[in-house]
C-alpha cells in the first residue's frame, strides 16, 4: 500500500491521504484502517487511533494486530481489562503473536 511506504519515508500528510482515499474507494478495506490508526497512534491521537482500529476489528475480524492495536489505545486511555480482552483475542488468533505479548506486558506495568 502506498500510504505505508509514505509512512514509512516520514511524509506522513501523504500517508493519510492515500489511506483516506483507499478507504473512500472501499470503506470495509481493514489493512488501511489498521494503517491508519498506527499513524494516528504515533501523532497521539487517541480517539482517532481507537475508532480505526476498532473498524479494522470489525472489517478484519482474524487481523491480530488490529486487535493489539486497539488493546494498546485501550491501555493507554486507562481501560485495562478492554485491552487485556484486546490482547487476549490478538493471542488466540495468532498464538505466535509476540507484539500482543508484549503489549500485554507493558499493560500490567
């Protein structure tokens, strides 16, 4: 996706264009809401980065990261047991998940 290459590269206005613009051409499109809320997440913009991610949840039900995503959002906004539920399907859908592992971690520090 070229929005995550012009993240990647630091142009992040870009980034959020293109990802605004896939998500105008297929609203049910999870990868780019994911994407999205990770931009988001990095310019703390709390509410934005949980409403993407819990759309990414709902258009990508089995997307691990999304669901540890939003945990960490969760986390941060105080709401533990929601993030440790988060983390907990992020683990049951890949079991191999480390991030979620972790994220869970730093949850309980």
């Amino acid at each position: 996706m070229r929005g995550w290459t012009y993240e990647r590269i630091g142009q992040d206005d870009q980034a959020l264009a293109d990802y605004n613009l896939a998500l105008q051409k297929r609203f049910n499109f999870g990868g780019a809401y994911n994407n999205r809320g990770t931009l988001y997440l990095r310019k703390a913009a709390l509410q934005s980065a949980l409403d993407d991610f819990t759309a990414a949840t709902k258009y990508a039900p089995n997307m691990y990261i999304a669901h540890a995503n939003r945990g960490r959002v969760l986390a941060m906004t105080k709401d533990f047991d929601g993030a440790l539920a988060e983390f907990a399907t992020a683990i049951e859908i890949d079991p191999n998940a480390a991030q979620a592992v972790v994220f869970r971690c730093e949850a309980y520090v």
